[in-house]
C-alpha cells in the first residue's frame, strides 16, 4: 500500500511541476487565438483527455453484469440476483430517510 500511495503522492506533485507551467503558456500565448481567450483555451484542452476517456469506456466496457465477459456464469449470475434484490429493496422501502431520495430531487429539479 505504501508505494501505491507513494506513486499517487509522487504523480501528483508531478503535475503540478509540468502543469503549472504549461498553463501559464497556454494562458499567455493562447490568448485571442481562434477567437478563444486563454483562459477558454486551457478548459477546453483539459477537457479533451476527460471526454476521450469517457467515450472509450462506454464503448469498452460492458453495460451491465449480465453482459460482463471477465465473470463467470456463476458469477453474473450472482450479481444480477443482488442487483434485483436491492432495487426490489429500495422500491419497497420509502420510510427510509434514503427511500424518498428520488421524489425530492424530482420535486427539486423537476
């Protein structure tokens, strides 16, 4: 565990050594290129990486764990009799405090 956190702690301080400086570029250099302001400039390209990983998970990974290829039978099979009790569960349990969550949140944003 300790290398794990060691190598998280270590990217971390990583990208702010090479991040910092290359916004500064992008916010000094960029700016009124493309009719973007600097500033616009560093969202968009920040939100590139986030928006390629998202399209390439949804397209790689499996939409559910009857679908998933790396369990077994058994173990599908497993998942989906657990995903069917809790969502039976939550149905069934609107006294909870979590049990009316969803009403509110439809009350609040319509």
């Amino acid at each position: 565990i300790a290398t794990n956190y060691s190598l998280v702690m270590t990217a971390t301080a990583l990208s702010g050594v090479v991040g910092g400086p290359l916004a500064g570029v992008i916010l000094s250099q960029w700016d009124t290129i493309g009719g973007l302001k600097g500033w616009q400039w560093l969202f968009v390209i920040e939100a590139m990486p986030t928006l390629g990983l998202g399209v390439l998970f949804m397209t790689l990974l499996d939409k559910g764990p009857e679908e998933a290829r790396f369990l077994s039978v058994g173990e599908r099979n497993y998942l989906v009799y657990r995903q069917d009790k809790e969502s039976a569960g939550r149905e069934n349990n609107r006294d909870s405090p979590r049990g009316g969550l969803p009403d509110v949140l439809k009350l609040v944003w319509g």
